[in-house]
C-alpha cells in the first residue's frame, strides 16, 4: 500500500494592514463526459466539426422534440463517481434550471439539483512524497453544457455555434477545503488525472473539456475551524465565483488577485459582494460578470420531460468490477514491484498513457529502475524538449526495451547506448541489427583492453607517478582508454585493468 500522511490543509496566509487573513477555495469542475453522442440526443460530440454541424431537432429544441437520455453518459458519470470513492445514488432526477441562455435554444437548461446522481467522494491531492490531502466531493450532477456565443467576427453582431448544446458535462462539485492557490491546482491535477485513467474524460482543457469555476472567500484565522465544527459557512466570508478557467496557472493567479481584492475591500470598511467574476490573463485580475444567483433565482423544478433515473445496484456493480487501476494504487505497484522512488513512480504515472508506456518497457526489458531511468531522463526529456508526448514518440516501447537489453547483456555501454537511442529516435530500426551492422558492439575482449592501457600508460610515465601518488587520478587513465577504443571498451574491465597496471 502507498504510504501516504493525510494532513490537515495548510491554509494561505495574507498579510493584511489588520493583521493575517487565510483562503477558502471550493471548485465546481465541469467535466465534459468522453461520449460520442450527447446527452439527451444523438448528434455527434466531435471537436472542431464546421459551426452548427452537431445539432439535432432536439438540439435545436424543435417544437415536440422530447429528451431521451444517453445511458453510456449515465455509465460515464457512474463510473466517475465510483472513482472517487462516491455514492452512487440510484435513484436521482433532472431538473429545469431556467436563466437566459443565448446559445441554448431551450431558453433552460437540464440539470440536476435536488436529487444528483452521485453523492459524497474525495480526492487524494498529491501535495508531495508519501504527503496527501482530502478534497471531499459534496456532488456529482449531470447536465447539459450550452452552446458557444461568437463576439469578434463582427462589430455589430453576434454568431452562435451550437454544436456543443447538449453534450454531456460531470459537475463535480467540492466542498470548501482547498487552502492555497498551490493546492487548487493540484486538485484539478489529480482530479484530471484520475477522468483520465477511468476513460470519463478527456481533460483536454485547450478544447473546453475541463472547466473549473472557482469559488474563493477570505476568513480571519481560526474560522475555518469553526466552519469545521458547526458547518456554518458564514465563518468562511462572502465567496465570489470565478467562471471557466481552463488552465492550472491561470487558477493560481485569478485566486491570489481575488484574495487580495476581497481583503483590500474588507480592511477598507466595506463589504465583498457575492457575484460571478472572470479573470482577465492579460491584465492579470478579475472583474464582473453579473451578481451571483442563488438556486431560487433560477426557478429549479423537476424536469416534466424525464421521468427519475432509476438504477440497479447489480449494473452498478458490474461497472466498478470494470473499473482500471487508478493513479494511486498504479503508484504505489511502481514503487513496490520495480522499487522506484516517490517521484519516478509519480511521473511514470502522472498520464495513464505514460504509465502504460513504461510498464510496456520494464516487463520486455527485465529491469524497472533502469527502464524508468531511460524513460523519464532520455525519452521524457527529448519529447518535452520537442513538444511533443508519448502518443508522438518516434521509439516504440519495444526498441527502448531493446536497448536497455542490449545495455544488461553487456553489448553495449551507457555511452554507446545514448548514440543508438538517437539513432532510433531519428532513423527508427531494430536496437540489435543497428549496433551488429555499424560495429558499435561493446568491447568485452580483455586483451585488447589490456594491449590499449599498456599503450596509454606506456605513453603517459609522468601520469603514472601522479596517479601513483594520488589513485583518483586513475580516472584520467580509464578516460583515455575509452577514447582510444572509441568509447566501445567494457568500462568495468577498464577500471579493473588500469587498476591493476598501476598496482591501485
């Protein structure tokens, strides 16, 4: 089992003029479901299709057109659910959630409110080795996204694209235990990082596919304690929501600049409005969108076109006898079977599609640690350097284990192995044939390797004497040695022969 220390939050400290002040963030993920169709009709989901390609009469909200519900984004959010250690309601139901949509021809959206799909969960948040944090999930619902209103293609109008009305989103809905920017962060990490492993979604947050509203407020230290003991959240201060951030260091900048605002106003004698903000990234601050709605705003009441989603216990335990191996217990195998620290092992299983790539190499070659060694230092950093990651990779798991074989067979060095490694990230081929067909075999023949350190040392008395007088210049000898025989020379059988020679 990973061993892991589940700390209290540590919170972010604010210096104000009167004195300290700390955060409290709660996050509302919208996590677009991985379906092709939508959630309520069968149009495509794809991404970058020509505007108003996706749409559907139903869509489009043609007169008579009814809801039918999409049980694979049911078995998506499920599956989500059970991923985060949830409760899976099986009885739950959708509701009307009306507010002007532009880009939603309904005019309402459908949603869940007072009865969701899945209940309370957590997520682990990595907040560094064998150090954990608990998020507590209050929610999952299931819903409808909106279209896309268009602004810059005109100065006098507006263009809607609805190919995106109707898909199928996750909300995941936190309670108010982030602390820091830091740790905000890293719980929208790892929470992508595990809809990644179940297959639920994407987390493609270029394209709109994972969206954070962030919710931010500001207390006096020791009243988020006191939120902790009578759950009243107005210890907690006036929280302002922060729309649609779409990247892990704009998150980080919109919450230090709203947390100061929020102070600024309070030390100054005023009162923070609650509303919805968006952060400007240009500017680097927030500003207003509107006043912040509560659930009555919105004039909630039951969908009358979907009758409740009724669930059976035996399916949904058929989809968690399904379920991959997360992140978390996928670690800490690495660490027990192929003995990788903390960090390797984290790394290795930062993407699902990396962790499968690695386990790919260490089984074909034998040997874990070196094969994480060449994956995250050789492989990791010339993609990273290049832009790209491991679906791009130009060497298949099999030629790096080919290498890393050929390494523990003694037929090549660690030198001459860097030299194929390019090769094959350049020109592709089989590790073997390659180092057969251009000579780049490792010299293992002792004779050979004691002819060429008889020459150097021949060559080089006054070396002799000073080696002699101090054995860490021996190194200078084994040097030479591998640079005569063109780095192909055994550099153990080097060591050992220079040592030998001169009587080390």
């Amino acid at each position: 089992m990973l061993d892991l220390t589940y700390d209290p939050p540590a919170p972010k400290v604010i210096a104000g003029a009167t004195g300290d002040w700390e955060l409290v963030i709660g996050m509302e993920i919208h996590a677009q479901v991985a379906s092709r169709a939508k959630l309520f009709s069968g149009a495509s989901t794809r991404f970058g299709a020509e505007p108003n390609a996706n749409v559907s009469l139903i869509d489009a909200a043609m007169p008579g057109m009814l809801p039918v519900v999409n049980e694979f984004c049911i078995e998506q959010a499920v599956r989500t659910g059970l991923g985060l250690k949830a409760r899976i309601n099986l009885v739950s139901a959708f509701d009307r959630k009306n507010y002007f949509y532009p880009d939603l021809p309904q005019g309402y959206q459908i949603s869940q409110l007072y009865h969701p799909l899945v209940g309370e969960g957590e997520v682990l948040v990595d907040m560094g080795p064998g150090v954990a944090r608990k998020v507590r999930i209050e929610r999952i619902h299931v819903e409808q996204d909106a279209g896309k209103s268009i602004h810059d293609m005109d100065p006098n109008m507006s263009f809607v694209d609805l190919n995106r009305t109707g898909v199928a989103l996750m909300e995941i809905v936190s309670r108010p235990d982030i602390r820091g920017p830091e740790e905000a962060a890293a719980y929208v990490t790892k929470l992508r990082q595990i809809l990644r492993y179940l297959g639920t979604c994407d987390g493609n947050m270029q394209n709109g596919n994972l969206r954070a509203d962030v919710n931010v407020s500001v207390c006096r230290p020791g009243d988020y304690e006191r939120y902790q003991e009578s759950q009243d959240f107005s210890h907690l201060g006036t929280r302002c929501e922060i729309k649609n951030m779409n990247s892990m260091r704009f998150i980080q900048a919109a919450i230090e600049y709203e947390a100061r605002r929020q102070i600024a106003i309070l030390e100054d004698g005023g009162a923070v409005l609650q509303e919805t903000r968006l952060f400007d990234p240009d500017r680097g601050e927030t500003r207003s969108m509107r006043s912040k709605e509560e659930a009555h705003d919105y004039r909630y009441f039951p969908c009358p076109d979907l009758l409740p989603l009724e669930i059976e216990q035996g399916w949904v335990d058929d989809i968690a006898a399904s379920l991959p191996e997360l992140p978390d217990a996928k670690k800490a195998r690495f660490m027990g079977d192929f003995g990788l620290t903390d960090y390797d092992a984290s790394v290795l299983t930062a993407d699902v599609a990396n962790a499968a790539y690695f386990e790919a190499v260490a089984a074909e070659a034998g040997d874990g640690k070196m094969a994480a060694n060449w994956v995250i230092n050789e492989l990791f950093g010339r993609l990273k350097k290049e832009g790209h990651d491991i679906t791009d990779s130009p060497v298949s798991a099999g030629q790096l284990a080919g290498i890393i074989k050929l390494i523990r067979a003694g037929d090549i060095s660690g030198k001459i192995a860097k030299d194929l490694f390019e090769i094959i990230y350049t020109e592709g081929g089989d590790p073997a044939e390659i180092v057969e067909a251009r000579g780049m075999k490792q010299v293992t023949d002792t004779g050979a390797i004691e002819k060429a350190v008889d020459e150097i040392i021949a060559a080089n008395p006054a070396q002799v004497e000073k080696a002699k007088a101090n054995p860490k210049l021996a190194g200078w000898f084994v040097g030479q040695v591998m640079k005569a025989t063109g780095g192909k020379a055994n550099p153990k059988a080097v060591n050992e022969i220079v040592t030998a020679r001169l009587g080390l």
